[in-house]
C-alpha cells in the first residue's frame, strides 16, 4: 500500500482536488508519526518528498535510490523505512521490504500503515503467520474502524492452515463491528470453524448462513448445512432441512438429487426413487443417474420402469448395461425383450455373466437345444462354470439329447457346488437311457 505525502505545489497554484486530498492523508500520518516520533529532519523530509513523487510516477527504484542515503543514516526517521519498504514492495522485494517496515517499526511500534505492508510483505514471501499476526498489530494501532484488516488477517490464518486462529479472528472481527456487520465475516468464520478440529461449532453459524447468506450464495450455504449434518450423523435433520429447502425451490434438480442419496444413506429405497425421478423431470439424469434410478426400480419391484430408465442411461459402453436391461425385462416377464436386449450386447461385448443371461432366458422360453449350447459355451468362463455344466445337461435332457446330457452332467460333477444335483441327474440320465435300451 502507498501512502502519498502530497506534491508541493508550483508557486501561486493550488492542487487538484485529488492531490489535495492526498497530500492530507499524507499530512495526517506525517502527523501522527510526528506525535510520536517527532518531525522528519530537513534532509528526510526532502527525500520523503519526492520519493513520494517518483513513487506517484511508478519510478520505483528511482524512490528507493532517493531514500537510501537516508535509509542509512543514524536518526532516519520511521517514514524514510516505510516509504522504502512501500518502494522495495513496488520493486517485487518482498523480504527486503518486510526488513524495512520492521525497522521503521523498531522506531515507532504504533505506525499501524507499517504493520499493515508488513503483512502484505510477508504474505507475498509466504509467511502467512507472520502476515496474519502483523495485520492483527495493524487493527490493534489503527485510528478509525478498518475492519478489513482483521479480515485479512482471517485469511491469512486460513493460508496458514490454521483453521482455529482463522476463527477466533472472525469471531473478533464479528464482536467488534457489530454495526458493520459484513456477511462475508460469518462466511469466513463458517468456513475457518468447519476446517478445524471441532467443526459441529460451526452449526449456528451455519442456520444463520442458510437463512440470510447473500441470495447469490445462499443455496451453497444451505447444501453446506444439510452435508454437514449427514456427516455429523444426524441425517434427519439433514432430510427434514432438504426437504424445507426443496419446498422453497421445488424447480431446482439439485435439491431433489441431495434428498435422493440422503433417502439412499437411509435405506429408503421408494423415497430416493421418487425423488431421482423429480429430478429427471427436470433435466435429464446423468448416465450414472439413470442406471442408479433403474437400480432402484427394480429393487421395489418396478422393473419395467427400470428397463425404461435403463434405455434412457444413454450408449452402453460395456456389457454391464445390456445385463441390466436384460435382467430388468426378465423380471417383467418379458423373455423376449430381454432376449433381445442380451443378443444385442453380446454382438457388441463379451461377458460371460450377458451370456450366462442369454442361456437363462432360452431356458424360459423352453427353446432347450439353444440353451443347451449357450450353458456350453460360456461354462468354461462363467461365474458358477458348475452351475453352467448342469443347466446344459438339463437343457439336453429336456431336448431328448441324453448321450449329451450325460457328458455334461458329468462335467459338473468336478465341482462341489453341482456335484449332488449332477449326481441325481446322472442317476436319471441312467435310468432313461436303460429305458430306451441304449445302456450307460
């Protein structure tokens, strides 16, 4: 930050009003440094001069080279460090101007615009403490409200990765201006207490923030609100707030789709259905939405509203999609649609649990030597190749295969899980082949 010391003006004219008023700020921290500190000698008030001018002018370097001299002198006055320092700033030198606003301090500890660019100085070189804990000094010398130092200073603490000093400097800040009262000060002391160790504190701070936040920010609040409650495990109060908030924007998709997962972490199947599909009636869900919303649907017993929303999930990019609308259909009662829908994802994938699906539903459709060959082919990879083994000596049986039916059934019985059931089949098998006189 500069601070101008005013321009002397020519012989017989008088300032501009800019630079008059300049030239009193400038006038009024020369006297108040001066209370303290006494006047500039003779020389420092020249070269503070027209420093000041070259500083006005954006010749920094030419100002710091007009304050050197004096810089070294014995008696320099506390404003010849303060300009330098306001000139090293200027120069992109913060850790020579943090040097010199500390010496124009050493010789007046009140010079508040000192600390102030101290603060700056230090920020820039990274020392966020050090920032925060010079802009403190600069409220505590200031003359008048300045409250946006103690703000800065909050920010700082939150640089500095201290969450609790950025807290307990927003609460000040709060507790002394209460007539200045930004909103922006309860937002910064909502964010330092979440981010400490005890973030529950920030709860009333919170309620307050959802009511009376900005309008532009308010809604951010309000889901801020409801996901810290979720997280502090009182979810409902969490769904009741959602819901209040739904009520008050029931246009807003987002606020439906917040109410779904709460419904979802509280195993309330139908209700987080209910709301996915609110949302979807407001913009389309997204693919993850959409399979999520099917998953659902099947799960209270809806499942050709799950195939519906399943198709609307958008381009398959894999086998997983084409297992759930296919299983979706099946558990409608619609063979063919999922047949359908399992051919489709089998000439685009391979997966042996589609395929594993595909020979289920051949099986349904009583289309046994087709079954037959499907539960063959995948066996050797599917989950439960067991399994896969004994459906395709059941499928041959029933096409009247027994000799192949036989060859699998006894494939089945390498694993434990099939082995009893391949047995009983084996004994059948045996006993319809003896029938028919062919002999096992």
């Amino acid at each position: 930050m500069r601070f101008d010391i005013g321009k002397t003006p020519a012989p017989g004219r008088g300032f501009p009003a800019a630079r008059r008023v300049a030239a009193w700020l400038a006038l009024c921290l020369c006297l108040a440094v001066a209370a303290r500190a006494g006047e500039p000698g003779p020389g420092d008030l020249f070269a503070l001069t027209r420093a000041r001018e070259l500083l006005d002018a954006g010749r920094a370097q030419e100002a710091l080279e007009q304050l050197q001299p004096r810089v070294k002198g014995p008696d320099a006055h506390p404003l010849v460090f303060f300009f330098a320092g306001t000139a090293l700033l200027s120069l992109d030198r913060p850790s020579d101007a943090a040097t010199s606003f500390r010496a124009a301090l050493d010789k007046d500890p009140a010079l508040s615009p000192a600390w102030q660019n101290l603060g700056l100085a230090l920020s820039r070189t990274g020392d966020h403490s050090g920032a925060a804990l010079a802009l403190e000094k600069a409220y505590e010398t200031r003359s008048g409200e300045a409250p946006d130092l103690l703000a800065r200073a909050a920010g700082e603490w939150e640089l500095a990765g201290e969450p609790q000093d950025a807290a307990r400097t927003w609460e000040t800040l709060i507790q002394d201006q209460p007539g200045n009262m930004d909103p922006a000060w309860q937002e910064g002391l909502a964010r330092a207490l979440l981010a400490g160790p005890e973030a529950e504190k920030a709860l009333d701070v919170l309620l307050g923030l959802a009511e009376n936040a900005p309008a532009e920010r308010r809604e951010a609040w309000q889901r801020v609100l409801v996901h810290s409650l979720d997280q502090w495990g009182d979810q409902d109060r969490a769904l009741s707030l959602a819901g209040r908030f739904t009520a008050q924007d029931p246009g807003n998709p987002e606020w439906w789709r917040i109410r779904a997962r709460l419904f979802l972490e509280a195993n309330q199947g139908e209700n987080a259905l209910a709301c996915l599909l609110a949302a979807g009636f407001l913009e389309p869900l997204s693919e993850k939405e959409a399979i999520l919303a099917g998953d659902l649907a099947r799960s209270v017993g809806v499942p050709a509203l799950a195939a519906r929303l399943y198709q609307d999930a958008g381009e398959p990019d894999g086998p997983d999609l084409y297992l759930r609308l296919a299983t979706a259909w099946s558990q409608a009662r619609e063979p063919e649609e999922a047949l359908k829908w399992a051919d489709e994802g089998l000439s685009r994938f391979s997966g042996p649990r589609l395929a594993m699906m595909k020979a289920e539903l051949l099986w349904e459709l009583s289309r046994f030597p087709e079954a037959a060959r499907a539960y063959e082919a995948v066996a050797p990879d599917a989950p439960e190749p067991g399994r896969a083994w004994l459906m395709a000596a059941h499928a041959r049986f029933r096409a009247g295969d027994m000799e192949k039916a036989a060859t699998d059934a006894e494939r089945a019985l390498g694993y434990p899980g099939s082995r009893e059931d391949a047995q009983q089949l084996g004994q059948a098998l045996a006993r319809e082949i003896s029938a028919q006189g062919k002999g096992y």
